[in-house]
C-alpha cells in the first residue's frame, strides 16, 4: 500500500481532518519508530506485529560472482518484521 493510498483510506474514516494533518500523523509515526530503532528498542504495534534489530555476523568468505574474488562483509544491524499471531490468521484465512 502507497502513502497516499494510506491517508485517502485515513480521510475516509477521519473526514474532519485535512490532508496535511494525515501526513503530518503518518510522519510522526514514521519517525517515532525511527528514533525507537535507531536507540536499540524494539517496537510493537498491537494485533500488526514487532519491528526488532537483529545483528548479522561479519562474512570473511564471500565470493562476488561476477569476479570470482574474495568480499570482506562486516557486522551490520538489519530491521527484521514479526507479525502477530492476530495478522497470521488474517492473512491466512
């Protein structure tokens, strides 16, 4: 689902409020969850699911495969997504 995809369906429900108060909420929230991330904390949203870093080990072995050399990859942090048992059941009814 696109942004404006996102506040059409949030203006539908929330007719009083004007365009450019819904992108000012979906902004808040965009980076409330960024700042929340970026310190290290988790981020759970009821009945959606949780946001969690997970760190990835560094890989000394890699191989490009166009070149057939040897990559260094360093440790890094990725965003990983856990849906909630109530999103499962949704999506798999």
């Amino acid at each position: 689902m696109s942004r404006k995809k996102l506040i059409k369906q949030l203006k539908e429900k929330n007719p009083q409020l004007n365009n450019s108060d819904l992108e000012k909420v979906l902004d808040i929230f965009s980076q409330g969850v960024s700042k929340a991330l970026e310190n290290g904390n988790n981020v759970e949203i009821r009945g959606l699911g949780r946001l969690y870093l997970k760190k990835l080990k560094e890989n000394f072995n890699l191989r490009n495969p166009a070149s057939n050399k040897l990559i260094y990859k360093p440790e890094r942090v990725k965003v990983r997504f856990k849906s909630s048992k109530k999103l499962n059941k949704v999506i798999n009814e």
